[in-house]
C-alpha cells in the first residue's frame, strides 16, 4: 500500500540479481563508472542492510546469481576476459571464489545456470575444449563431458533441472539437439536426434520449464 511503500536505504548506481537465503534478501550492488561491485543483504531495514564482501576492482558485471543447497553461487565477469565462479553462505568469511574461467570464441551466457544433486551445473571454457559441460560444489569445479570433442565448442544452452537430471541443447557436430545429463560424463547424453541427416542451429530448439520430472521444451521446423 501507498502507506507501507517507502525506501529503507540509500543506494548508489544500480542493483541487480535479488534473491533470498535464511530470511535475508541477498542483491549486486554496481558501481559501472568505477568497476566495482559487491554482494550486499538486508532483513528489510536501514540498519539490516550492509555490504557483505566487495568483488574488488575490474569487474563489469556479476551474473547467474542461485541458490543451491543453502548456498549462493554467482559468477563474476572481469571485463570479458575471465569469468570467475564464487560461493557465499551470506558471510564475509563465507564467501570464496570456486573457479576462474577464460572467455573463448563466441558467446556463452554464464548465467545459465540448473541446481542438480546439491551442486551447480553451467556452461564453462578452459581453453582446450572449448565451451562445455560444467559442474561445481563449494570447493571445486571439473567439466562433466567434452560433448565436441577437442578445442571447439558445443556451446550448452537452456539448461533446465528436472530433479535427477538436467536437461540441456548443445552440438556435438551433428547440430543443436536435446541432451540430459545426471552430472557425469556416462549420464550424460543426447535425448533425441530431433533432426537427423541435418544440421540446425541450437536457436531451433528452447527449453522452458521443469515440472515432476519431465522437460517442456519447442522445437521449430520438425517435421511429423
């Protein structure tokens, strides 16, 4: 209501990627003119909100904020040139880099991030493969699968969880089709070759939503 509508602190440039851990409200504080960002908190009052740690200098944006498993992952972008993955349990002494990431050829959304069996599954690049299959828990991060194999890149996209499994697009050379993975390189496989003898573009295929263990996705130009 317009009664209970009022600010509660003074916040510099722009916020972003708000969500929630413990019944505390966890954002990104930006500062873009000088580089900087920081995770902040806040209980709902002026006196509750402070800055929890600070990302430091060079930073350009911090992206793919979730909660997993009562912890927040959230990758910090340095100017596109690494990317680096961090944890927080909401505390300063609780809040670490994971793993840092070159950026290769193309673009991945970082961002596109699905929780599966307690850990954080997402798009990664270290230089030899290409953009692939990534997991991490709180202290480590290793890549699931090479799906195209050598340097270049399936480019993994959509990433959905559907509890046991996430379900994903990528290119494994025969164009851009469905994949599921349980985070290991054996689970990890393609669901259906939707259009065989072709190739398309991974844009062809979206997945949306996870429901009770089913994927709900569209697939455009199939053909019955």
């Amino acid at each position: 209501t317009r009664a209970t509508t009022h600010p509660y602190a003074a916040v510099p440039d722009s916020f972003s990627g708000f969500l929630t851990l413990r019944h505390r409200l966890y954002f990104v504080m930006s500062r873009p003119r000088s580089q900087r960002a920081a995770l902040w908190e806040t209980n709902g009052s002026h006196r509750g909100t402070h800055q929890v740690v600070s990302m430091g200098p060079n930073v350009s944006s911090i992206e793919g904020m979730t909660v997993i498993n009562h912890r927040i992952y959230y990758f910090v972008n340095h100017n596109a040139k690494t990317f680096a993955l961090w944890v927080s349990d909401g505390t300063a002494a609780g809040t670490q880099p994971i793993h840092t990431f070159e950026v290769g050829q193309g673009y991945v959304d970082m961002g596109l991030t699905a929780a599966l069996h307690g850990r954080i599954v997402f798009p990664g690049y270290d230089g030899r493969h290409g953009y692939e299959l990534w997991t991490a828990n709180t202290k480590s991060a290793w890549m699931v699968k090479d799906i195209l194999r050598g340097p270049s890149s399936s480019y993994p996209s959509g990433l959905i969880s559907t509890g046991r499994r996430v379900v994903l697009t990528a290119n494994d050379g025969r164009g851009g089709e469905v994949w599921s993975t349980d985070g290991t390189a054996k689970g990890t496989r393609m669901v259906r070759n939707f259009f065989p003898g072709q190739s398309p573009q991974q844009s062809d295929i979206s997945v949306y939503a996870g429901f009770v263990g089913y994927a709900f996705m569209t697939v455009e130009g199939l053909r019955h």
